[in-house]
C-alpha cells in the first residue's frame, strides 16, 4: 500500500470513528431517555423481568453470527455475491438451530427463577435471533467499505424507533411488554435498513461450500467474542436467582450507565478491526495505533464515569426516582471495570488481526469463570455490591491478553497506566464515606498537577503541540 493510500485510508478510518463515536453518544442520550420512561412507568419488577429476558435472547442472537460478518470485514479479497449468500446461509442455519434450542430451554428457565414472568417475554424475543444474525451480513459490507456514517445512520435510527415503539407502549401501561416491543422494533429496523443501505438482496447458498478459510477464522473469532459475551449471562442467571428481578433491574441500569458513557471504548472497538487490518503490514504505525488508541479512551472514558459517580447521587433520585437509588452502590465499581476493559479493547482487536484470536479467547473464557465464581460467593454476602467486586476481580484475567500481545508487539503502556490507575481509585472511593472518599482525589490532582507542570515548563507549546499530536491515529515511529 503507498504513503498516499495509507492516509487516505487512515483519514477514511478516523472520519468513521468519529462517526461511530458520535453515534454511540447519540445512543446515550436515546438509552438515558429510553431508561427516564421505563423506569418511571414500569418499574424496577418489570424493567428487571426485560433485562433478564434480553439478555437470554441477546447472547443467542450473538451466537447467529458465529464470526461470518467479521470475516466479510477482514478478508483480502472482496468478497463476492457467492461468498455472501454462502455466509447468509449458514447463517440462517445457524439461527434455525438456536432458536429450537432456546425454546426447549424454557421448562429450565421456569425451574431456575424463583418469580415467574420471565419466560413469556424471552420467547417473544427469540424472533430476534434470525433478524439479528443475518443483519450482520450487510452491515459488515458496509464497513469493509468504510461507509461508517451509513451504519451510524442505521443503527441511530433502529434506536429512535425501539425509543418510540416502547415509550409509546409504556404510556399504555403495557409493562415488561413495552420493551420487549421496542427491541423487536430495533432489531427489524437494522435487517431492512442494513439491506436497502448496502444494496443487498438476501439470498441463501444453500449448495455452496464455505471457504476453509472463512470456517477456520469464524469458528476461532466467534468462540472468543461468545465467551465474552457469556459474561452478560451471570446478571440475568446468578443475580436473578440470587436477588430477584429487582436486583437485576439495579445492576442492568448500572452497567447501562457505565457501558452508555464509554461509546467512544465502543466505536474504537468496532472500527479497530478494520482499521489495523490496513496497518499490519507496517508493525510500528500497527502498535502506535494501539497504544494511542488506549489513551485516548482511558481520557475520554475517565472523566465521564468518575463525573457520573460524583453526580449520581444527587442526579439518580432527582430523574429516576428514589427507588433507583440501590443502582448507585454497585455503578462506581462496574465502571471501574469497564474503564480497566477499556485499555484492552483494542489490544484485543490487534490480537484477531494478527490471528491470534485463541489467546483472547482464553484470556475471555478466564474473565466469565472469574466473574462466575466470585458473584456466587460475593452477592450472598454482600448483596449487590458482591456483583460489583465481582467485575473487578474478573480484570485479572485480561492478563492474558497483555502477554499474547507483548510477544507480538513493542507495546507501551506510557500515560495510559497512570491516568487510568488514577480514575479507579476516584471510583473505588466512591464507594466510602469522609475521609477515603476525599483521599481518592489525590491520585488524579497528582496526575493532573504533573501535566500542568510539563505544559507551564515548556511554555513556547512544545509540551502542548506533542501531547496534541500524541492522539493521532497512528503517525510515524521515529527510531526503531
């Protein structure tokens, strides 16, 4: 690739990103009016039987896929009308299969949850699985393409509709069915939209051998993104049986906050793969884009949760209502999960571009046993938190990752460690009371302080000018 197509490219990529990123922010704010509605009129009892629900049908819809949609975004060749209808197949196949097993799962929910009212509305959202899996086939063409704005546009408007459809059903008093409604709605909305926008008829290649290389890659990819996703299981399963539909209501709305407010770990997630595709053949713009990439969403992430878990107190009752409140004890530790997984996102990324996906794999199926074993014992004991201290032992696992990667590549932590060490501590002591919350300020002022320092020191804007160019996507390595 030459020195002009490369910056093309890098330009087409970041113009993608921040589409992306603007559309993740736009989803906040839909998921924040979204969440103002429901959990006004159908309360935690219900908003909890949905996010159960959900979850169950979610983490079956993500199994439809198996890998294909990103193999279509990561293959050398263009891939051809054939190609696509053989992935659309199996794909199809593939749903067919999940959605008989997740019906036959349902004497087993009845069994597990101790109230009932969860069954009915998870079946409703099986029909989400077919819709789900072959959406990816035209989305994932449209980012091979790097038409991020489309897919932006797509999956904004799938929100807006699911926003409207549930509102309107809440107004109505139609309860856990108001969501489940809006989700179904979301999901047709990003089949037909994704299909018109990228021009695709479906089309099924029943007869049509896979390409070796398109089972091979999928089954590696799809085995370490579904064991991550099983993580999203142990609320609606542990903690449901654990503490009813109430304590997963309260868990899911703070993970939705800390997960609503990190949309830029989001979009660099989703355009990392695509990006470093284009740059593995250039090993040091491959790691200065990792290592920029950490830390421009350990300082973007940072601040927004640590402001969140400042203002929440004062924010959640005023919006939400006071029966919300319990959320707020376990939020400062899932976010501090989530800011820690945000520093190896894109390490993760790298790792299925250099077709290294076992080792995320493994590092993954560690995180869901981690998380598993210590909510089983913790929540018990020490109710919602204990699914809080849970997400956090659960980083220990991502260990695994940083070694797959350092074998592979140079990579440097720099700033990144310390502002993120920085903003834990800020969440961690949220969670106390006087002096301990006061106390865990001063590694973020110590972070701060030293940055004000280097820029006073250098004031002809050295400092500044290096520091700004540090957020560049990938430039140029000077030295080996």
């Amino acid at each position: 690739m030459s020195a002009s197509t490369k910056k093309k490219a890098e330009a087409i990529v970041i113009g993608g990103a921040g589409y992306l990123a603007a559309r993740y922010g736009l989803s906040t704010l839909l998921n924040l009016g979204n969440m103002l509605v429901l959990t006004w009129w159908i309360g935690p009892r219900a908003y909890g039987l949905f996010a159960s629900a959900v979850a169950l049908s979610t983490f079956l819809a993500s199994l439809s896929r198996a890998g294909l949609d990103t193999y279509v975004v990561r293959c050398e060749k263009v891939p051809g009308p054939e190609l696509l209808a053989c992935a659309a197949a199996w794909i199809a196949r593939i749903s067919a299969g999940l959605v008989l097993a997740g019906v036959l799962a349902a004497p087993l929910l009845r069994a597990w949850y101790p109230s009932p009212g969860v069954v009915a509305p998870y079946l409703a959202l099986l029909i989400t699985v077919p819709l789900v899996g072959l959406a990816g086939i035209p989305l994932a063409t449209l980012e091979r393409d790097l038409q991020f704005q489309k897919v932006a546009g797509i999956e904004l408007g799938g929100q807006m509709l699911a926003l409207l459809v549930s509102a309107t059903l809440a107004w109505l008093q139609m309860g856990v069915w108001a969501p489940v409604c809006g989700h179904i709605a979301w999901q047709a909305f990003l089949f037909g939209g994704g299909a018109v926008a990228a021009g695709w008829t479906p089309r099924l290649a029943w007869r049509t051998s896979a390409p070796r290389d398109m089972l091979s890659f999928a089954l590696g990819y799809s085995t370490s993104m579904r064991v991550w996703q099983a993580r999203s299981l142990v609320a609606p399963l542990l903690v449901g049986r654990l503490a009813g539909p109430e304590g997963v209501a309260y868990v899911a709305l703070a993970l939705r906050f800390a997960e609503g407010l990190g949309f830029v770990r989001a979009a660099a997630g989703r355009v990392g793969i695509a990006a470093l595709s284009r740059w593995r053949d250039d090993p040091r713009r491959f790691v200065l884009a990792v290592e920029k990439g950490m830390r421009l969403q350990v300082l973007t992430l940072g601040p927004l949760l640590c402001t969140f878990a400042l203002l929440g107190p004062y924010l959640v009752p005023r919006f939400l209502g006071a029966r919300w409140v319990p959320s707020l004890t376990v939020f400062p530790l899932v976010a501090a999960g989530v800011l820690i997984h945000s520093i190896f996102n894109l390490q993760a990324s790298a790792l299925f571009v250099l077709e290294r996906q076992w080792s995320v794999t493994w590092s993954y199926g560690w995180h869901v046993a981690l998380l598993t074993g210590v909510a089983a014992v913790a929540v018990p004991r020490l109710g919602l938190r204990g699914y809080g201290w849970a997400e956090l032992a659960a980083c220990l696992a991502y260990g695994g990752i940083h070694r797959s990667l350092k074998q592979v590549a140079g990579l440097v932590y720099g700033s990144s460690l310390g502002w993120a060490t920085a903003f834990v501590v800020v969440l961690l002591g949220q969670i106390f009371a006087g002096a301990g919350r006061t106390l865990s300020w001063f590694p973020l002022l110590i972070m701060i302080a030293d940055l004000l320092w280097k820029f006073w020191r250098n004031a002809d804007g050295t400092v500044l000018s290096s520091w700004a160019r540090s957020f560049r996507t990938a430039p140029e390595r000077s030295g080996p």
